[in-house]
C-alpha cells in the first residue's frame, strides 16, 4: 500500500500547461520534497494533493483509495503555508482547534489533542494570543501545531520557512526534521531552496516545467543527476559542464573537450549504455568541490589551468578558470594560496563525475 | 587661521538656515490658517444666522455675533410651528431618512462585502468581467437610469415609499461597496481561506468567522461612504417619493424653496443644519478609521 499515488496527473489552467503526466508514489513514514523553480509546477502540485485545486487528467490515490474529487477536509491530510495563515481574528487555541471543532470532534478530545500538541510544540504558554503577538517562528509553531491537532496521513507543507529570516530558517529547518524523526508521518513539502530539500528530505523530487526530471533520494539526485537540469540546479556554484566528445579506443574511452587536445581517460564510470560511445558529443560534468588542488586518488585527472578569478566567502573560495575558453569553477578551503594569471596544478576527481549526452541532455 | 575662518562661516550659514526656517514656518501657518477659516466660514455664519432673530438679520451683518441664546428657529425648523395645513417641518422626514438609510447602508454594505469576497476568494472563469460590469455602475449617471427605475418600483409596487428607496440605494450602492471590498480582500491572503477549506469551514464559515472579524477597517469606510451618499441624496429623493414619504433632504428643499411668505433666513439656517448633523456625528464617531481603512489595503502586504 502506497501512503499517496499519483497517477498520470496533468493540470491546465487555460492554455499553460503547468503539470504534464505526473506519476509519483510516497511510501509510509517518507518526506517527499518536491523542489524545483518558481514555475515549474511543484506548489499546484501539492494543492492538488490537498484538494484545492481540481484536476483535469489523472487521478491521486491516498492509501489506495482515490482522492480525485473528494473535499479537502476529507482527505485525511494537513497542510502548513508559507504565510503560516493562521486566522488573525483568532488566538492561538482557537486557530489550532477551529479543524476539529468543525469535525464536530468531543469538547474532551479537542482539549486532550491540544494539550499533547501545544506542549509538544511549546505553544502551551502563547494559547491565548493572537497571531499578530507572535514572533515568526512562533507562528510557523502554531501553524504546524494546528496542522498536528488534526493527525493527518499526510503532512503537507508549502514553503513553510521562506517567510523567516536565514539564522531562524536554519532552526526551523532542524525542528521540522526532529519532528518528522518523532513523528514519523508522511510529508510532501514543497521549495526552491536545495539545501531545504538536501537536508529535510528522504526523497527528492526535482521538478521543470511541470515534469518530474528525477525523483530520488538526495544523494543520488546530488552524486548521480540524471540530466543536465538536475546537475545544474543542484550544488552551489553548479556543475560544470565541458563540452566535448568521447573517443573509444583499444577499450579505454577518452574525453576530449571542444577546442583543446587534452584526453581525459574516463575510468570506473557506470554507463547506462556501453554502445556507441565513439565519437559521442557530450557534457563533461564536474563539481566544483571535486576539483582538488592535490592528488587524493590514484585515478585523479592532472591538469594545468589559469586561474582568472577569486571569490573570497570565508570559510572557502572559489576560483574560475579558463579551460579551452571555458569557465571552470573550482572550490578551496580559503587557506590555499592561488596565484592569479598564472597556470595551476590541479586534479579531477573522475570517480565524481557525470557524463550527459548533448543532443538529449540525459545521462549517459 | 583656516581652521577659524571656516567655523565662522559655518556658524553664518547655520544663522542663515535657522532664519530661513523660522520664516517658511510662519508662511506655513499663515497658508494653513487662511484654508482653514475659508472652510469655517460658512459653517460660522450658518450658526450664527440659526440663533438670531429675523429683527437682527435685517438690522446685522452677515458675520455679527447673535444677541442671545435664541434657540426658537431651531424648534420651528425641527417641530413646526403647530399650525395645520402648509406648516413643513423636518422631524417626520428626518425619521424617514433615518428608515431609509440605515438598512439601505446595512444591505448594500453586507452585499458589497460578499460581493468583494467571492470575486477575490473564490475566483470563476470570467470573473473579471463580472467585476468590471460592477464598476461600471460606479461611472452612470444617476440620471440615465431614472426612468427605467421608475417604472421597476412602480411594477414591484413599492413607488413612493421609504422601502423603494432603500431598494433604490442599495442597488445603486453595490458597485461602490464591491469595489472597496474587492481591493480590500485582494490583499488578504487567499492562503488564510485554504486553511480554512482544509479544516473543514464552507463558504459561509469562512466568511462570517474568518474573514468579516478582520474587515473591520473597509466597513466602516464603507459605513461612512454610503450613509454620506444615501443622507445627502436628493435626485433619488425628490424623484422616487414626494409628501410624507420623502427623506430630510427633499423636505429641506420645500421647506426652503416654497416659503410663500417672507424668507426666514434663521429656520433655513438651522433646518441646513439638522439635515447635516448625522453625517458629521458619523465622520466625528468613525473619521479616524476612514483614513487608515482607505490606505489599509495598499499598506498591508
């Protein structure tokens, strides 16, 4: 039994499609992100999820029951906002009961699940103010203790840190992973932020377009990205991607990029598809924190560079530099010296990297 | 030596700057001062005319302080002289206004708000036209529609009375209320009407407990907006309802207009004044909300 199935989902609203042929399946106790750019789908996916907004294709199954036409408050879920939306006219035990007062729950019950929820969350001591005399992540707290009182199948969460400020979205961030810890509750939540989806969830789910590019857990989406999309959008800076072809020879495959006659031997690769890798143009993806300015491995890539640029940003740097009129950027712990201008020792750690073909921009 | 020269002429430019101050400062309260009494003006003789007798009037000056507490033309004006046909006094119109206006605010105020809610929270494929369609009954002339109004109370049977005209401006009150409703929802979060559809509230919950307990601001512009409009009418007024069931502005009109006799300037004065006070007690009661309610909605993210 899947906790929530969606199945071939596509959604118009008017002539844009927003989401195009969906599959997607969570299993019990998973924190599902769904992150990709503004646009591309992921929050009109998940109201879908909540019901709040209808479907034009496709169907949503939670618990293997089919979900696609009923009413928000019978779908056994509960979603947490990026502007919290909590009533303002309400005080805080109001906000967080108002769900079960209106499931006609026992006055006994209400008080009991408050009880357990408040002091769980340490709201118990704010029950009585309003909204407006909470600080952002108390209000964050009341928004998901309103969402807990109801125990959903299904935590949903739309951007729910973006609203605070960087050191309290770190907090926050922690909170809602111990949570999930002890909890143990499905969750769908939805960003932008990589770092949010890297460290919260179980899977990932980066999506463009309206279309799920890969749907994984966050070390594969981070050492094995499935196409360019992916390997661009995620790590900060991104990927670098050299353009070039693949040359077999006596069973050995080289990489040589466009406009420079160094051959780089590719060892220890997993190919999906061994054939026809002669002659192949392709991107040749290599993060800039697996560049090394000493050896580490016996395979590692020795390469002379000119370093162009230093990006001083404390605890590291980041330097460009030039390969085959290419921008290669490379990370360093900021104690190493780099001579500007001048040519640079440096390895590839080809155990790290990602071959993309370049016609379809899908690993290969 | 250079060090002193420049702190003297510091010290003439800070001379120069305060003077400078000191001056746009007295125009200021100069300019300020001749706005304000040229709108205190007419209020001024206005009160004065009400308290004196006709033998001053004619002997006084317009701006002539009264000679006593003569407070005789304001009883005439309210109650009549007590004489029976031709006597036209405001106290029995004034209680029609009062009958005419406050459900009128009430349904027009209560519409516009639903209105203003549907179109912002619960948005239909061509709602956008509905809107605009409402907006375009803020820019008719009340003119052009007379006639066809006219005919619609005297089909509906409700022609000369005070439930026609509370008809009359409710209708014509509802692009005004949708519009300041609608601007005013826009800004609320359609994320707060989300949660509340997930926690199980319909249609109507969502609007009675969520959302009209934080409109406090936009009613009462609009409270202020049509009582203003709907006390001060006169064309709907004059035209829809004539004898008993007219408002205090149709009777403030036939008592100042038809007078056969000679013109009593002090009556006319203090009837002016009766037929105003309501809406001032409403701007004095409301006033400050009026501002912060119309600039709410823009301010607030």
């Amino acid at each position: 039994m899947k906790t929530l199935k969606i199945e071939e989902l596509s959604k118009n609203f008017g002539s844009t499609e927003v989401l195009r042929k969906i599959n997607l399946e969570i299993d019990e106790g998973n924190f599902l992100v769904l992150l990709g750019p503004s646009g591309c789908g992921k929050s009109t996916l998940l109201n879908i999820i909540a019901g709040l907004e209808t479907i034009n294709e496709g169907n949503v199954f939670i618990d293997d029951y089919n979900v696609s036409k009923v009413e928000p408050k019978d779908r056994n879920i509960a979603m947490v906002f990026q502007s919290y939306a909590l009533y303002p006219s309400m005080n805080v035990r109001e906000n967080m009961i108002f769900g079960l007062k209106q499931a006609k729950t026992s006055k006994e019950k209400i008080e009991e699940q408050l009880e357990k929820v408040s002091k769980f969350l340490q709201v118990d001591q704010l029950l009585e103010r309003k909204p407006s005399q909470l600080s952002g992540g108390q209000r964050q707290r009341v928004a998901i203790g309103r969402a807990l009182v109801r125990e959903p199948r299904i935590f949903l969460f739309d951007e729910p840190l973006s609203n605070l400020d960087a050191k309290l979205r770190v907090e926050m961030r922690r909170e809602i992973k111990k949570l999930h810890q002890q909890l143990k509750t499905t969750v769908v939540y939805v960003t932008h932020d990589q770092t949010e989806a890297m460290s919260l969830g179980t899977r990932i789910a980066i999506m463009n377009h309206g279309v799920i590019q890969q749907n994984d857990t966050p070390e594969n989406i981070y050492n094995k990205p499935s196409n360019i999309f992916v390997a661009d959008f995620i790590g900060s800076p991104s990927m670098n991607l050299i353009k070039g072809t693949l040359k077999e020879s006596s069973g050995e495959i080289l990489f040589t990029a466009s406009g420079s006659n160094v051959e780089i031997p590719i060892k220890d690769y997993e190919f999906k598809d061994k054939s026809n890798l002669n002659n192949k143009e392709i991107y040749f993806g290599i993060r800039p924190e697996h560049i090394y300015f000493k050896k580490s491995n016996e395979i590692d890539f020795e390469i002379n560079l000119r370093a162009n640029l230093s990006e001083y940003i404390g605890h590291e740097q980041i330097i460009t530099f030039d390969y085959a009129n290419q921008e290669i950027l490379a990370k360093f712990p900021s104690t190493i010296k780099i001579e500007l201008a001048k040519e640079t020792k440096l390895f590839f750690d080809i155990t790290q990297i990602s071959l993309f073909d370049a016609k379809t921009d899908e690993r290969i | 030596m250079q060090d002193s020269l420049k702190s003297t002429s510091y010290h003439r430019l800070e001379q120069k700057s305060k003077y400078t101050n000191i001056f746009l400062r007295w125009f200021l309260y100069f300019i300020l001062i001749l706005f304000a009494s040229y709108f205190i003006f007419p209020l001024y003789v206005m009160i004065v005319t009400s308290l004196k007798t006709m033998e001053e009037i004619r002997q006084g000056t317009l701006l002539s302080w009264p000679s006593g507490l003569n407070l005789e033309s304001w009883a005439v004006a309210w109650g009549g002289r007590g004489y029976g046909a031709g006597d036209t006094f405001l106290r029995p119109y004034f209680w029609n206004s009062i009958k005419m206006v406050v459900p009128a605010v009430f349904f027009s105020t209560f519409i516009g708000a639903m209105t203003g809610y549907v179109l912002t929270k619960w948005r239909f494929k061509g709602d956008q036209w509905v809107f605009l369609f409402l907006l375009f009954g803020c820019f008719i002339p009340f003119q052009a529609i007379l006639l066809p109004m006219a005919r619609t109370l005297g089909v509906l049977g409700i022609s000369n009375s005070v439930v026609g005209l509370v008809l009359v401006h409710t209708v014509y009150g509802i692009p005004f209320t949708t519009l300041f409703f609608r601007n005013y929802y826009v800004s609320v979060p359609t994320e707060l009407v989300k949660a509340a559809r997930i926690d199980g509230a319909g249609f109507f919950k969502i609007f009675f407990k969520i959302l009209l307990p934080i409109s406090a601001p936009i009613i009462v512009v609009t409270i202020i907006w049509q009582f203003t409009q709907i006390w001060n009418d006169f064309l709907f007024g004059s035209t829809f309802s004539f004898g008993e069931a007219a408002p205090i502005q149709v009777a403030l009109n036939n008592m100042v207009l038809s007078s056969t006799s000679v013109k009593e300037y002090n009556v006319d004065m203090a009837s002016a004044i009766i037929a105003g006070i309501p809406t001032l007690i409403v701007y004095v009661l409301a006033g400050k909300y009026f501002i912060r309610g119309l600039t709410s909605g823009a301010v607030k993210g």
